[in-house]
C-alpha cells in the first residue's frame, strides 16, 4: 500500500488520539493489552449491530476483568447500547442464540496468539460455508494484531517511513493499552525529523494514560530524542495526587546533570548552584565514576583545578578510567605539577589516544620550563622513546631547548633537526636548529638553514646577519647536575651526548650583576604583577588563547603570567593588549611586552617591542639600559669581548656604569690583552670597596703577565 507520505496526513491520524481519549476518558477504564482492540466506527455515522461475541466468549470463559473492559470498550464505541444486567443471559441462558463452537474455538486461538490458525480456520470454515462471516469483532481483532506486528517489526529494523505508515492505516492502534505502539510510533516522528510530533505523542500519553510506571518512561524516552526546553515543558503534566502520583524527580535530576556536563566542556557557560548541588547529590548517592567526572571536568574549566583533582582521583577510585586519568594528570598539570603529571600520564598513556596526548603535553611543558628542571636520568629515559615512537613534534621541540639550555649543544641540534622532520614547517625548530649549528661552528648545517628560513623568520634572518646578539648567547648553566638526553633516534650516526661544558672560572659579580641589572625594572613590573595577582588570583595558571579579550583584560592577563614566572605566555596577552586596548593599554602592554622578552634574554625582540607604543623617558632609559646590560652579559658569556665592551660603552651614555659591569668591563678588557685599561678599572672599582672581586682581576692581571705587582 502507498505510504502516506504527507505529514499532515499523519498528524491527522495522530489526532484521532484525542478523540479516543474523549470517548475513553482518561485510560484508567482502558481495555487491557490482552483483549482485542476496537474496531473504528463506521465514516457515515450509522450505528452498526453490536457484536458481542468478544463479551460472550470472555463471559463463558468467566474472565470477569475481559468481560467488564469490553463492556467498557463497546459502550464508548456505541453509546445508545446497553449491556445485559444479567451476564448468564450472554452464556447460554434461555432465549440466547446458541453460541458457534468454531467461533469459541477461533477465539481461543486468537488469545493464544496463533493468528495464523485463526486466518487459516477462517478461510476453511468460508470454503465449505461461502455465507458463513466471521464475527465482525473478531476479523478487528486480527486486524490489529497483525497491524501491531508489522509496525513492532518496522520499528526494529529502522524502517521509520512504515511505522508511520502502519500507524496512519490503523488509528485504533493509538490508545493507552497499547503505550508501546505510541512509544514507536514517537520515536518514528523524531527518526523523520518531526520533533514536534514526538512531542505530541508524549503529551497525549502524559494527558491521558495512567500507568504511573509508563508515564515515568514515557518521559525518560523523551530525554533521548527530544530537545531539552521540550522536556522541561514536559513536567507540567506530573500527577501529584491521586493514588498513584508521578515522581519525575529522576527526570529533573538527568535534565540539572546534563546543564552542569555542558558547561563542564565550556567555561563560558556556568551552571547554577542548585544544579551543581544535584550532581553532588548524586556523587554521595551513588559509587558510579559519570557524575564525579562531570563535576570534576567542571570545576577543571572553571579554574578550581585543585577540587577537580580531587574529584578525578574519586573518579579513578571509582574505576572511572582512562577519562578521569586524563583529568587527573591535566590538573597536576594546571597546578604545575608537572613532575608529578609526567610519572602519572606515562602509567596511563597507552590506555587510549588522549592519554598519550595529554602525557606528550605534560612532557612538553615540563621540558620547556625556564629554568630547565633538573631532571632524573630515568625520567629522560622513558619519554624519549616515547616521543620518538609518536613523532610528536613539539616535545622534539621542546627536547631540543632543554638540550640546549643544559649545555647539551650536539643533542639540542640532533633534536631540533628531528623536529623539523616530523614537522618541516615548525619555524621554533628551525630557529633552534639554526643556533645549534652556529654554537657548533657548522658553517654548511647553518647556512642550509638559513637558505630554507630566511625569506619565512625574521630571527633567523637577523641571525644570519649578525644583528640578532641575543640569539648567540650561551645559556646559562643550570645550579644543578641535569641529566643528559638521550639522542633522538632518527639521527643516523649521532654523535655521543655532549658533556655540560666546563665554563672558565667567573667572579661572583657576574651573579652579582645577573640579579641586580634589573632592579629598578623589577621594582616597577612587580607592582603590576601584585595587581593582576589580586585581579585573576592564580586562574591564569591555566594555558589559554588571549584572542578575544578585550584590552585591559588582556594587559591583566600578562602581569599575571609574568608573575608565575611565564613571559612567552605573556607576550601573547601583551600582544593582544597592544591590538584592542586604549593608547594607555597600549604603553603599558609594550612595556610588558619588552620586560617578558628581557626575562628571556631575547633583547633584540624587545628592543622592537618597546617601540611598539610610545613610551616615557624614564621607560626608555630603564628598558634601552637593560637590553644593553643583557647585550653585554650575553657577548661576555659567548667570549665576544669587543662586543661586550661596545654594548657596556653605549650603556654607560644613558645611566651611569655600576661597579658589578666596571668588573665585566675590567675583565674584557684583560681577555683583549689591554692589561692597562683593565687595571685601571679594576683600580677605580678597589676604591669603591669591591676590594675583593677588584683583587682577583688584578692577580688575574699579574699572572698573566709575570708581575705580582698588584
């Protein structure tokens, strides 16, 4: 048969719900599922004999419950019918037709569910009988049976366009005795993309069943296919009274968990208390791991990452798996744990692919911390293969920096040229490959790189051309012994690690100036980081992307990075700030800007920040004074003594030369052979009462040129 293939069509077929429901009330006199259905009046309005051969069998069968549900049933379908007062008179009592033995025996059948048999002895008793009809009730009957059939089946298999069908040919279906059919026929509208018709079925059974049970499922089979707002407006039609009142409290729970779980995936969006409160309700009532996940991913996104390790490590008890593994090493990771993140996910990184991202990010972000963390040899030794195995290119990366600032110049480049194999665009690599193979003195490695990158970096560019200073710096020794890195594997023939050089004997004035340069700055930013402390508490702990604040916001942001010891982090905020911020914001954020670069010894990169925005004389002298400090600390430390004496004389124009630089300047000028111009520094600083660094300079002096004069 052609399907009806009009929506409207079908809504009207749907709408014969309400009429049923007029002439059956509100479903507590239902027939139940047991007895045959009914059959639909005739289209003219004429009253059709009343076939009472349903009520006479279930009477002879004494099934008191079938006899008083069909006098139900017939009673709303023929309303001018009145039903014996006498049920005997329906079994056989004086003066009533004798009843057929084949029709009692059909409906034996039929209440047995042998629908076949019934069909067939059908068919047999009209062959021999061509006159002969089966009751009208009885042929209904069948009819809605099969009907049933064919729509459960259609339903099973996912053929929605026929349940629909099926539903629209056989109306009768459609009643509180058969709420499953209602359910599939619901579900059908929502498979078709007709939520609102799903949501008409259910407020007809919520209307007018009254099973407390279906009622309860009817809305639980809502919360799968239908949009929230619909089954919120759903809850109107709990029963409260009665003797069997509704309890959707379960329903309300689902719905408050669900608004908590989005927000727990956005921090733009915040739950209510009384939401938040019937997850932690459900924490306590249950041993199950979802709702503690929920809360713990909530409060991880909304920057409590404290409680949310908590609620992952009441998780994991829980069993809570790979998912809460992963919240539990990324808040280790937010509170900057990271030693303890890394031995965490590396227990959990083959469990599925976020582990073994998120144990790649930890690693990453524990290699690249300023300064390098002294790490254990077996710490190296598990996250090299590691990396190696997944080709991540960002802890190659980031394997190289800490090479390189651990004095482990060979690996530093074997990793960063690893980097750029797995990943050839990755600019950082190349940029650290090419200052390895400079510190190396690999005149053909670096020139290849800087062939590849020149007209894409400006640094390796500025590199190249020798106006980038601060890239060829050395990097500082760490306080402690660092573990060597292993090489990376792809390198054929590496060379072995590189030992931590031994670095010539220095006096305790280059400490002495390392901490003292930037005091003045420091004084300066540290009042700003006070205030984006006091603003942002310790939220901007969290790594995320600047884009999008607004100016002050972003400013705010920078300080506080800069507070948790984060300057790259904070460029990008200072960035920001300098793109959307007032004139003001732009001053302060160049500033920032030029400070957090400083902090990295990048001195060119902040020479060109600080012209970014306009700024103070006294902001100029303090920043251009500390980039040249930084400019000569770093030629010193790279034995570029004309270098360093050219960076200290241009300071000198601008602030006066404080005693701890005079003692740099004194010892440049004794490694270029001007024995003369270095005593007389270190003279005119043994005036001041540095008697003791002055001293050694001008015993250093005297053994070098075999006169203990001094």
């Amino acid at each position: 048969m052609r399907l009806v293939g009009s929506a409207i069509t079908i809504a009207v077929a749907i709408l014969g719900f309400a009429a049923i429901a007029q002439q059956t009330g509100t479903g507590n006199n239902q027939p139940p599922a047991g007895s045959p259905p009914a059959p639909t009046p005739p289209a003219n309005g004429s009253q059709p004999q009343v076939d009472e051969s349903a009520l006479r069998y279930f009477a002879s069968q004494g099934d008191t419950r079938r006899v008083n549900a069909e006098i139900a049933r017939l009673r709303a379908l023929y309303p001018n019918w009145t039903p014996p007062s006498d049920l005997s008179q329906l079994s056989g009592a004086a003066g009533a037709a004798m009843p057929d033995p084949l029709i009692e025996r059909l409906w034996n059948l039929y209440r047995e569910d042998r629908i076949a048999e019934v069909r067939a002895a059908i068919t047999e008793r009209q062959t021999s009988d061509p006159n002969w009809k089966p009751p009208e009730e009885l042929v209904t009957a069948l009819d809605m049976v099969e009907a049933r059939r064919r729509l459960t089946n259609a339903s099973d298999t996912g053929q929605w366009r026929t349940v629909l069908q099926v539903a629209t040919e056989t109306p009768g279906l459609l009643t509180c005795t058969n709420v499953d059919v209602m359910w599939r026929v619901a579900e059908a509208f929502a498979r078709t993309d007709q939520p609102n018709r799903t949501r008409d079925v259910y407020t007809y059974l919520l209307q007018n069943c009254a099973n407390p049970g279906e009622r309860l499922a009817t809305l639980q089979k809502a919360l799968t296919l239908l949009p929230e707002p619909q089954v919120t407006a759903l809850l109107q039609f709990e029963r409260k009274t009665g003797e069997s009142p509704d309890d959707f409290t379960s329903i309300r729970d689902e719905l408050a968990r669900r608004r908590v779980e989005r927000a727990s995936l956005d921090s733009k969006l915040t739950a209510s208390a009384e939401d938040l409160a019937v997850v932690e309700r459900m924490i306590q009532n249950t041993n199950e791991a979802g709702p503690v996940l929920i809360l713990g991913w909530y409060n991880y996104h909304h920057g409590n990452p404290a409680r949310a390790l908590e609620l992952f490590k009441t998780a994991l008890d829980r069993d809570g798996g790979p998912k809460a593994a992963e919240g539990y090493a990324m808040a280790l990771r937010a509170l900057e744990r990271l030693t303890d993140a890394e031995a965490f996910a590396y227990e959990w990184r083959e469990r599925a692919p976020e582990n073994m991202k998120i144990y790649l990010d930890v690693t990453t972000a524990l290699l690249s911390q300023d300064p390098p963390p002294r790490l254990e040899p077996q710490v190296l030794a598990r996250i090299v293969p590691v990396v190696t195995a997944q080709r991540f290119s960002d802890a190659a990366q980031a394997l190289g920096w800490y090479s390189y600032n651990t004095e482990q110049i060979r690996t530093a480049r074997d990793w960063f040229r690893t980097a750029l194999t797995w990943k050839a665009d990755d600019e950082a690599s190349a940029y650290g490959l090419a200052l390895t193979t400079q510190r190396l003195n690999d005149r053909a490695g670096f020139n290849a790189v800087v062939a590849q990158w020149r007209g894409r970096s400006q640094r390796i560019a500025e590199l190249a051309d020798g106006t980038n200073p601060a890239a060829r710096r050395q990097p500082a020794a760490t306080p402690a012994i660092v573990a060597q890195i292993p090489m990376a594997q792809p390198v054929e023939s590496a060379p072995p690690p590189v030992q931590p050089r031994p670095v010539a004997p220095r006096v305790t004035v280059e400490r002495v100036e390392t901490e003292q340069t930037f005091t003045r700055t420091e004084a300066n930013v540290r009042r700003r980081q006070n205030q984006a402390r006091s603003t942002l508490g310790r939220s901007c702990a969290m790594t995320r992307n600047p884009a999008g604040l607004a100016g002050d916001s972003a400013l705010t942001r920078g300080w506080c990075l800069m507070e948790i010891n984060r300057p790259m982090e904070a460029v990008a905020a200072f960035d920001q700030a300098i793109a959307s911020g007032s004139s003001r914001t732009r001053e302060e954020a160049a500033y920032g800007k030029s400070l957090a670069y400083l902090r990295k010894n990048l001195t060119s990169e902040a020479a060109i920040a600080a012209a970014e925005a306009p700024q103070t004389r006294e902001r100029r002298v303090e920043l251009g004074a500390s980039i040249l400090t930084q400019r000569a600390l770093a030629a010193y430390r790279d034995g570029r003594y004309v270098e360093t004496l050219l960076a200290l004389t241009e300071r000198a124009r601008i602030v006066p030369e404080q005693n701890d630089l005079l003692l740099i300047r004194g010892w440049s000028y004794l490694k270029l052979g001007r024995y003369d111009d270095a005593a007389k520094v270190f003279r005119a600083v043994q005036q001041t009462g540095y008697s003791d660094e002055a001293a050694a300079g001008l015993n250093a002096i005297a053994e070098v040129t075999g006169q203990m004069r001094y």
